[in-house]
C-alpha cells in the first residue's frame, strides 16, 4: 500500500536536487519538506495570470500585465520615514499611462526613457493609472505561482528546486491507464507539471482534477488496506448467541423497535455470526434510541455466557449509560460501573467480580482499559462518542477482548463524505427515526434585549413542572470576549428564581461536587441546571422540555444540535431558545439554520460546509488525511467515483 501522496517509490531525499544545500534543506525540513515527493506535491497556493492584456480592453481596478515604451524620465521621491514613490508615463496600445511603484527605489536605474517595459500592477481606467507590483524581465508573460512556504526561501527558488525534482524523480506510481482513459484524466506526473508550471487555466482546471482522484482514490485504497488487516478471521469472533432467548427479551420490551432500530440489531447480529471481527458504527441522532440497539447486543451476548464493555468519555455519561441499562435490563444482566472516582475498595470487588466472569456488563470511562482490569471473556465491546478517544486508547480495551468485536457509537450525525472517508473502514448502521411519540423541539432565536421573555418562558415550563438546561460559554469572565459567564447567568436566574430552585455545574468543580449537583437536577430538588457545555452529551432528564442556550453564536451547529437534544426526551412539547445578539453574517446563518430544522443530518452537512472538514469534531484525530488539492465537501462526486473505482481495484487486487 503506497503513501497517499507518492509518485515514486522509494523516495529520495531533497539533498541529491540542485539547490538544495545544508541551509536549504534545514529550511525545507522546517516545514516538512524532506523528500522529492514532498517538493512535488507542495503546490502553489495561487497563480496569477502574467498574460499581456491590450490596455484597450483591460477591466477597471483588476490586476493586469502591459508592455509598452517609457516615455519619462523615472522621479524618485522620499517621505515619511524612508518611504518611497517612483513615478513615470509609458505608451501601452496607443495609451499614454502613469505607472507609481511605492516602496522599491532601486527599480529607478532599470526603467529606462525610451526603452520597452513589461510590468504587472492594478488599473485605474478613470485616472489612467497603474499602481506597479512588479517589472517582468522574462521573455515571455503566462502564468507565475506562489507557494506557502512560511518565509523560509523565495518562491522563485523554491520553483527552481521543483524543477530538479522533476528531473531527479522515477514516477514510477500512477492512476491506472483505464481510469486515466474513462475520465479523461492526466497522468499524473504530467498534472503536477502543469500545476508547478501552469500554461493555461484550462489546463491547470485539468490538473486539479486529476490530482483530486488521485488523492481520493490511494485513499480509499488506504482504507480498504486499513479494513482488511483489522477484520480479522478467526472463529473465535463467531458469537454464536440463542436467538429464541434473544426474542424472548425482544418482546418484553415497553415500546416497538423502529424499523432503523430493528436494521441496526440485524447488522450487530449478523456481524456476531461471523467469523470477522466486528468493526461496525452505529450512527443516530440525539435521542433516536441507540443505546436500547446495543443493549439488546449486549444480551445476545449474554446468552452464551460472555462478557460486554460499554467505554464512555464522560463519567456523566458514564453514570448516565449506566442507570439506562440498569433501567432496561434490571436482574436479566448483572452491570456495574467503573469510573475514575470509584473507591479503591469498591474497584477490588469490582474487578474480582469481573475477572470471575460473574459480571455481564461492564460501564465506565479510561478506567475501564487500565492495566488491573481484567476480564473472564470480554466478547463486544462498546465506544460511545468514540472520536473523543485516542487510536491507543480504543486499542488498549480491545486488547483485553477475547472475541474482538467493536461497537463505534455517535450521536454526532457525520456527512456522507466523512462518513466514507474518515470512517470508511467501517460498517454503518444508521438510525434515522426518532421513537414514536417524540414531539420535534421547537428552536427559536432571541437577542439579550429579550431576556425578560426568555425568562418569562423558562417560567412558565417551570410553574407546570418541568425542569430547564440553562448553557453558558465560559466559565469565567473574559477580558477579550463579550461573554455571558456561567456565574453571571446563574446569578440572573437565582435571583429570578430563588436559590432552591437552581444548581450550578461546570467542568472546574470536583467530581464529587459535579456528580452533586447532577443528582440534584436529576432527582428534581433542582428545577433549573445553569451549566457550560459539560451537559452537551450524556444527560437524560425526561422531565426537561426547555434549553436556554446563551451566546449560541459561539458555537458550532454540532454542538448546538447536541445541546438541544438534552431536551425532547418524552411525549411533552419541548423548546430550545437560542440568546445571541449574532453580528457576522457566520453567525446569523448558524441561528437560522438552526431553527429552520431539527434534522442533525441536514445539520451536519450544512455544519460541515461550514467549517471545513479538516475543524469538524476532530477529524485530524480520525485519520483524515490533509489533501493538497481535494476537498471532500465539494469534491463528493469525485470521493464517491474514486471509492467505487478503488472497491473495483482491491478487490482484484489491480492497484
């Protein structure tokens, strides 16, 4: 399997290209140049058209390329602390033209009257003026480049460099010629040519694509690599469970499975039967029920007597999966919970009991894959909000399995094209439909001016019972942002409210006070959590049906989707109201969308347009590579061809 980014195998190093000395390759490596394959896929990070434009014809306040006769002597003057302005006229197409250089006095000895100039700076039709950028001395104009290179050598040199690597460099990796053909596509050696050398726009537009397949198509043969060493044959992954006993829990449920819900536990089942390793994700929205589709995994399991391990990130999720499933499966399963402020007597007893094989379940945070937990046999394990884990993490715990068979939960709904690429050496199980009886959470938008209502409607949830999520951004007052701090917004509402009524939380007190403070907005002694985002997964409070999210513009519509889905969690209608005084056309756009929809889905998508894939909840963490050309939230058509060319491929083994 090759490196994504790779034309020739072995790679060289940048000390045997011309130009590059002791002092030049320090400067490369410095900024992760270190060989010929690293020169050749830096590319330029804009290109200006140097083509000479008629000046007849050259569009007002645009960056144009003229040659012509300089018809005044060149004046030179000095202000301001050594600035200067060189100034002269030059007949360009008929046109008689004032040219101003600021700031480069040595170019006074190189414009000479009466001689020809080509020179390229911003028109000023109106005044018949061009505010100079640069004096051409090439023979000819066409396309220049820049490229990032941090300051540490000229792009002229750096160009130059690139030129030796395309002499040095074997190319002696490619697109298959089949593909080339069907697509209409380069060879790549050719491509990155015309994007360091460019000749014309519509070749460089040809390039561009083709080195975008490129890259997406070794990707996606990366993943299928990746998918295959991890789905490891063996029969001892077969979980060979009772399916009569598994249908008889089935049916003692209080609700009917939805048909997402019934596909995903067919997809778990299945993987069980097989003889691969699972590496499966179950991927649903706040609230659509996905913890009830693990768990019924996890009585599969049961049935032949083996272990399960559900790893969270949070202890308040953790505490929160733990009374769920103690609330589903009561004396059918035995489950405990381990987490970083279990007490140490309590963790021994633990752990015998688990190493004994007497527990069938086991709930907890990193606790859980440290070194003294053993398992009798741990056949599923489960990772909830797994991208908030580390790669050596995951692994840790599934090195404690006896049958390795993994379970990825979000509720994060992840875009299609993450999907496939961040996420394409799994199998997905999506959870669309929210369980009957749920009531869509109206979302509104209000400025700080409003407070009086928003308080007004907090109240009014309140006088009938309820309980309400109150959300801020910062813990502390901040000097540089105009932001409502946790501690100045419980004051509003303990004030409004009185102080029996309302309980603070944040990710700064101890967990013993946060675990605190939960218990008591959980159990209902307290009518109103004021919290930061700590509460953003893992709390279940049916009782709540409303949400006041402070400065929302602050956040990403991720996590505001995640913030609002705290509320919705039974058969009562449900509001979230969004406070922000949004100043940026960003911003504004964030409120809108999010009450336009409460699909996370759509949400997704629309955040990931938003943000970029390379800021969306960690994805750099995930595998994601940082493609030079391609971008895979507008590049999807082109991700889903090279993923199906490249299924084609490894599967014939042709790549």
């Amino acid at each position: 399997m090759t490196r994504i980014h790779q034309v020739q195998t072995p790679d060289q190093s940048i000390t045997g290209l011309k130009g590059v000395g002791d002092k030049v390759k320090e400067k490369l490596f410095s900024i992760g140049i270190e060989g010929v394959n690293d020169v050749l896929f830096h590319l330029p990070s804009s290109y200006t058209d140097q083509s000479v434009v008629n000046l007849n014809e050259a569009i007002d306040g645009a960056n144009i390329t003229v040659e012509g006769t300089v018809k005044t002597e060149p004046q030179l003057a000095f202000f301001r602390k050594g600035k200067s302005r060189l100034t002269f006229f030059m007949d360009a197409d008929g046109i008689y033209v004032k040219v101003t250089f600021f700031n480069q006095p040595y170019l006074k000895s190189k414009i000479i009257n009466g001689e020809f100039v080509r020179l390229f700076g911003k028109f000023n039709r109106n005044k018949l003026e061009i505010n100079g950028s640069k004096l051409i001395f090439e023979a000819s104009g066409g396309m220049s480049v820049k490229y990032p290179l941090g300051g540490v050598i000229q792009s002229k040199t750096f160009q130059k460099i690139v030129r030796s690597a395309f002499d040095t460099a074997i190319f002696n990796l490619d697109l298959p010629q089949h593909l080339k053909a069907k697509y209409k596509l380069m060879a790549v050696r050719d491509a990155l040519f015309e994007l360091h050398f460019p000749t014309s726009q519509v070749m460089t537009d040809q390039a561009r694509r083709t080195i975008k397949f490129f890259e997406l198509y070794n990707f996606q043969l990366k993943i299928m690599d990746k998918r295959q060493k991890e789905r490891v044959r063996s029969e001892r992954f077969i979980v060979d469970y009772n399916i009569d006993e598994l249908k008889q829990f089935i049916e003692t449920l209080p609700f009917e499975l939805t048909g997402d819900q019934k596909r995903s536990v067919n997809d778990i089942c299945r993987d069980f039967k097989q003889n691969i390793s699972m590496h499966r994700l179950l991927q649903g929205d706040v609230g659509s029920g996905k913890t009830i589709v693990a768990g019924i995994a996890v009585y599969a399991v049961k049935t032949i007597g083996e272990q399960s391990a559900v790893m969270v990130p949070t202890e308040v999720l953790a505490n929160q999966h733990y009374q769920s499933f103690k609330d589903t499966f009561g004396d059918k399963l035995v489950i405990e919970k381990l987490t970083g402020t279990t007490k140490p007597r309590e963790k021994r007893e633990i752990l015998d009991r688990l190493s004994s094989g007497e527990i069938d379940l086991l709930v907890g945070t990193h606790a859980i894959f440290e070194d003294d937990v053993v398992f009798d046999r741990l056949s599923f394990t489960i990772i909830d909000e797994q991208h908030r884990f580390g790669v050596r993490q995951r692994q840790r715990l599934n090195d404690k399995a006896y049958r390795k068979n993994v379970l990825y939960m979000t509720a994060t709904p992840i875009p299609r094209t993450l999907s496939i690429t961040a996420y394409g050496d799994m199998d997905v199980s999506l959870i669309r439909e929210m369980p009957a009886g749920r009531l869509p959470i109206t979302t509104e938008w209000r400025r700080f001016n409003e407070l009086d209502q928003v308080l007004s409607s907090v109240k009014n949830e309140i006088d009938k019972g309820h309980s309400a999520y109150i959300v801020a951004p910062l813990i502390e007052e901040s000097e540089t942002l105009d932001l409502k701090n946790v501690y100045e917004i419980y004051s509003i509402f303990e004030d409004y409210f009185g102080h029996e009524d309302v309980v603070l939380v944040h990710g700064r007190m101890k967990p013993e006070e946060k675990n605190d403070a939960m218990k008591a907005f959980e159990s209902l002694n307290k009518k109103l959590l004021v919290s930061t985002t700590v509460i953003e997964v893992g709390i279940n409070v049916p009782n709540a049906t409303s949400i006041v999210i402070f400065n929302a513009e602050r956040f990403g519509l991720s996590t505001l989707h995640q913030l609002r889905g705290r509320v919705g969690r039974n058969n009562k209608q449900s509001a979230c109201i969004l406070v922000s005084d949004a100043a940026t056309d960003n911003a504004k756009l964030r409120m809108e969308i999010m009450t336009s929809t409460t699909d996370g889905f759509i949400l997704s998508e629309r955040d990931l347009e938003m943000r970029g894939p390379g800021d969306y909840f960690g994805v750099r963490q995930s595998g994601l590579p940082q493609f030079k050309v391609a971008d895979i939230t507008e590049d999807y058509r082109i991700l889903e061809v090279a993923r199906e060319e490249a299924a084609k491929a490894y599967l014939q083994d042709q790549f």
